[in-house]
C-alpha cells in the first residue's frame, strides 16, 4: 500500500509541475537529470553501491543457507546449493548471475 501511495503521489506532482512549468521546463528538468545521470563520479558511486549490494547478497545467501536450511522446502535449499556451487562464497559475484553494468 505504501508503495502505491508513493506512486500516486509522484504521479500527481509529476503533473502539477508539468502542467504549471510547461513543455519547456519539463525538457529543461530531463536535460539536467540526463547530466546528473551521466556524470563519472554519479556512475561510479553507483557502480560503487551495486557492486557492495551483490557483494552483500551473496554473503546473506550463505547466512541463511546456514542458519535456517535445514528448515526450508527442498526446492529453497536445492536453489541455495547451486548458488554456492556458483562460487558466491568467495567474494566474487559472475555478472551473469546478479545482471550486467551500464557503465
């Protein structure tokens, strides 16, 4: 429900600012938010956090691998082995497995 509310929230001010500042300004919001997108150190902090989320994801499979599977349906823990066989134990993540970079 949060989330939908969220939604709508940005939907409406999304249109309150595009019908009060007009075609221009709206060009002018999405040219800026273009730079910002495109700006070295904005990629390279993402590419930064991305990184330590897969880094955290794989540490967290393991956790609860441990702690909770022999607690879960074989179908949960068979998919927890086969991660682990991907070699996530390691501190390494392939992209193939966690998605590909934009940068």
């Amino acid at each position: 429900m949060r989330y939908k509310l969220t939604f709508v929230v940005g939907l409406a001010l999304g249109y309150v600012i595009g019908t009060r500042a007009g075609r221009e300004r709206y060009e002018q919001m999405k040219k800026s938010a273009k730079e910002f997108a495109e700006n070295p150190a904005v990629r390279n902090a993402a590419e930064t956090a991305a990184q330590t989320g897969r880094q955290a994801a794989g540490k967290a499979v393991h956790l609860v691998g441990d702690k909770v599977g022999d607690r879960l349906p074989s179908s949960v823990t068979d998919r927890v082995h086969a991660l682990r066989g991907r070699g996530m134990g390691n501190g390494k993540v392939d992209e193939e497995d966690w998605g590909t970079s934009n940068t």
